[in-house]
C-alpha cells in the first residue's frame, strides 16, 4: 500500500513539473485549465459560427480570447475546430501603437517562443519584438507547415487590406466600416472567420445594426456580452475601483460592453443571455391575453403573453409588420393564434389589449381601429394605462430578477421585440428616443394590467403533472446557469 502511495505521489509530482515546464514555455497551457474558468470565452471558442464577436468592457477578457484565437488557429492545435496546415491570418488594430500595446502584447504573452519560426518588423529589433512595431510573425504548425500571421492598422486605409487571400481576420476593436468590408472580401475565398473583441465606445455605429442587432438575420453571426462580473480573474476589489470611478454613460460600454445613445439604455437591466429562452410547450392554463400596438404605416406590433404559477411573464409569439391594413393584421394575429391553441370565447374570438389611441377615428374611415378589430374577431380593450414612466418602472422590476414580483421570459422567436430592447435610449430630455419602440410599448401595456399567477388545475392526470413538473425544472435550471 505504501508503496502504491509513493507512486502516485511521484506522478502527481512528475506532473506538476511538467504542467510548469509549459507554463514556463507560455500562457497558453494554462488559459482556462484551472478551477476557475471564463465561461464566456469557452463559448466563443466553441462557438462554430463564421462571424464571431465579443463586446465586452474593458478588463472582462475580451482581448484575452482574441488572442488566444489567433495562437490556436495558427498553431493548429485549435481544441474545438478543425485544423491545418500553413494558416494565413491578419491582427487589426486601430494603429500600429495600439497594435503594439494591446493585441501584439497580448499575441506575444500567448505565443511561446519555441513556436516562433521568424519574425518581420516595421520598427525595433526582432531580438526583443515587443518594445517594437511586428509587420508579420512566422509561426511553425503543428501539421509541418508555416503560418502566416499578419498585423494590420485601421489608419492604414482601405487600400492596405486588398489583394490577400486569408483564413482568418481578428478585429482587436471596432473598425471603419470600409475596412471592414474589405476584410469579408479577403476571407471569402478559403471560407475564412472573421472575428472581433471590441468596447463600443462609439455608440450605435455600423456593427451595431451589423452584428448586434443581425439586421440582415445572417445565420454566420454570432455575439456575446462580456462583463466585469463575467471574468473570475478580475478580483472584486478592483471592480468597486472602478465603477467608483466612472459615471453611469461610461458604465454602459466600459463595463458592461454595451452601445449607448444619449443618456444610455431605458433597460440595461435586460440580458438576452437571461431574459431570452428557446419555446417550449406552455401550459394552457399559463395563456393570458393578446397585447397591440396599433400601426398602418408604422409597423404593428402584437405579442402573445403568458403567466406561470409564481407569476413570471413569458412572451411566447409575435406579429409584427409595417404597411399593412386591419383586415391584413387581424388576419395573422387570429393565424397565430390559432396555430398556439390560444383561448377564445365561444363565438371563436381572441381577447387583446390595445393602444387607446385606437379608438380615434380617421378621415379614411367611418369606423375606429378599435371597432375594425372587434368586427374581425378581436376583442381589443383599449382601456389600457399608458403613463410612460410608470410602465417603464413596471418592466425594470420584471426584468431585475429576484424582486418578488417574477421575471420576464422573451421567447427567442420574437425577435423585434429582443430587438427593441437592446436599442431602446433615453433621449436627451428625459424621455426614451420615439423610435423603433412599438413593441416597447404594447409590453408597457401589459405589465400595467399586472398579470397574476395562473390558476392550477387541480384535475389533471399524473401524465400532464409530470409534464408540468419538467417544465418548471427546465425553467429553474435555466436560472441557474
């Protein structure tokens, strides 16, 4: 037994020394080996997608991932993609200084020297590359051949970033747009990734509506939120410093890795990563009702609104359209409907709340929005409380969890509304910006009638009650996560 026991400790010993030969060797064997991990930069590196991109504050570990993406693709040793040989990539930075204090420092910490098969300078000695400016660093793979890496600056100019074919592009920072899209042409060829790991300090530009918001529903895009509470290396003392020292505005990008406009977000208390869940089969007993934000021109906005037991919110469907009439609306919302088994009365009508703005009549018809919809099979209430802030208030605390009143769950097809969320300002004067807000508002109008928890069903067989019982498991699983 004695014996058996000086073996294992002379293993466990053999390994320690090696686990520090390679962390004498470079960072890289120890990136998110030990107890503590950063969660967020393990689902960027699993993550499949073409268009990857972290947008994250400053401190969170964006750049650490961007880093650490570059080495394992040029290495190839990538542990959750597939590998090759004689990979061709590029480092972009707004400048060749920020290049060297940030993304090339950051390469150089990760890249052990061993790897390194020659190194190019723009300026300084390659004997001690990074008090200098790196041109293109030679790295030796792990399937025999070279790879490439390039560093490129933003000030460089659109012109310095044709001609190439590429594998990859990392985008240390938000680029011009011009530079941005010339870089999708340099990937193009060999089916290359591009991605980005970027504080966006300068509010709601082209990546925002780009990659953020995916306005163009691009099924290679994918992003994520970094945050200081997200990094477990980042000691908490350090994080009070620095919120200390920053006002709310700065707040926003600087440490949550979030877009401002104006005065900031109306909900920063939202977290797609929280609030937005894949459907699942709800309870009849969870339907409540139908809220509308009436619109012929502007878009129509409908949602469908569930509440559970313990009285949190789900948003299970949406209708969403611009441009078109009642007859057009109504139609989709009683479709959908429909379509989810959604409660009706015994003449077959669905209930709704509605904008009282509804019941105004128009020069182009004799009859209301309102008196519309209810011919159709709508019954719409339009007597709903619309005071802005109040409402706004009602929809802070469903969203900041663990208040004792429940939680709003955005089911991941209502897209405009998640959406709307994430781009919805404070304007200047105190008031949210009036755009892009329809589905804001019928949310607004829903909270306001202060759902309640849904009534059990007490005569349901042991089949259904399971069902229900795995449902709320799913849901309190989702909480902990």
């Amino acid at each position: 037994m004695s014996m058996d026991r000086e073996h294992i400790l002379s293993r466990i010993r053999e390994i320690d020394a090696e686990l520090a030969r390679r962390r004498g060797d470079g960072a890289l064997a120890g990136y998110n080996t030990g107890r503590k991990k950063h969660k967020k930069q393990l689902a960027f590196h699993k993550c499949k997608k073409r268009n990857r991109w972290v947008f994250g504050g400053n401190r969170s570990g964006k750049t650490e991932c961007g880093a650490v993406e570059c080495v394992w693709l040029l290495r190839g040793n990538h542990p959750y993609r597939k590998n090759k040989k004689d990979v061709f990539g590029w480092c972009v930075s707004l400048s060749q200084q920020v290049q060297r204090d940030v993304a090339q420092a950051k390469i150089l910490h990760y890249l052990p020297k061993s790897w390194i098969a020659e190194i190019t300078m723009l300026s300084g000695r390659r004997d001690s590359p990074s008090g200098g400016v790196i041109d293109q660093i030679k790295i030796k793979n792990v399937f025999g051949g070279i790879s490439t890496l390039g560093f490129k600056s933003c000030d460089q100019g659109r012109e310095k970033f044709q001609g190439s074919s590429l594998d990859f592009v990392w985008f240390d920072e938000e680029p011009p747009r011009d530079v941005y899209e010339e870089c999708l042409m340099r990937v193009m060829d060999r089916r290359g990734d591009i991605f980005g790991t970027m504080t966006p300090l300068k509010g709601k530009t082209f990546i925002y509506g780009e990659i953020f918001l995916n306005n163009r529903q691009n099924p290679e895009i994918w992003h994520e939120s970094m945050t200081w509470e997200d990094n477990p290396f980042l000691p908490k003392k350090e994080i009070a410093l620095l919120e200390s020292a920053l006002d709310k505005s700065a707040l926003d990008a600087r440490k949550f890795g979030r877009f401002s406009e104006g005065e900031g977000l109306v909900y920063p208390e939202f977290d797609e990563s929280v609030h937005v869940i894949e459907p699942f089969d709800v309870p009849a007993e969870w339907q409540d009702v139908i809220s509308i934000d009436p619109g012929l021109n502007n878009p129509l906005s409908a949602h469908w609104y569930c509440v559970d037991w313990d009285g949190n919110v789900y948003v299970v469907a949406e209708h969403f359209a611009a441009g078109k009439d009642v007859d057009y609306h109504a139609g989709k919302i009683l479709e959908k409907s429909r379509a989810l088994g959604w409660k009706t009365d015994s003449a077959g009508r669905v209930t709704a709340l509605i904008d009282s703005a509804a019941n105004q009549r128009t020069l182009a018809s004799s009859k209301s929005v309102t008196e519309l919809f209810r011919e159709r099979g709508i019954l719409v209430n339009p007597k709903v409380n619309k005071d802005l802030f109040t409402g706004i208030s009602r929809v802070k605390s469903f969203l900041k969890r663990g208040n004792g009143e429940g939680d709003l769950y955005i089911f991941s097809c209502c897209r405009n509304m998640i959406e709307e969320f994430k781009g919805y300002f404070w304007a200047g004067d105190d008031v949210p910006v009036k755009r892009d807000d329809h589905c804001m508002d019928e949310l607004r109008y829903y909270l306001m009638t202060r759902p309640r928890p849904a009534k059990r069903e007490e005569n349901l067989s042991d089949a259904a009650r399971a069902k229900l019982r795995r449902i709320r498991r799913l849901k309190m699983g989702r909480r902990e996560d």
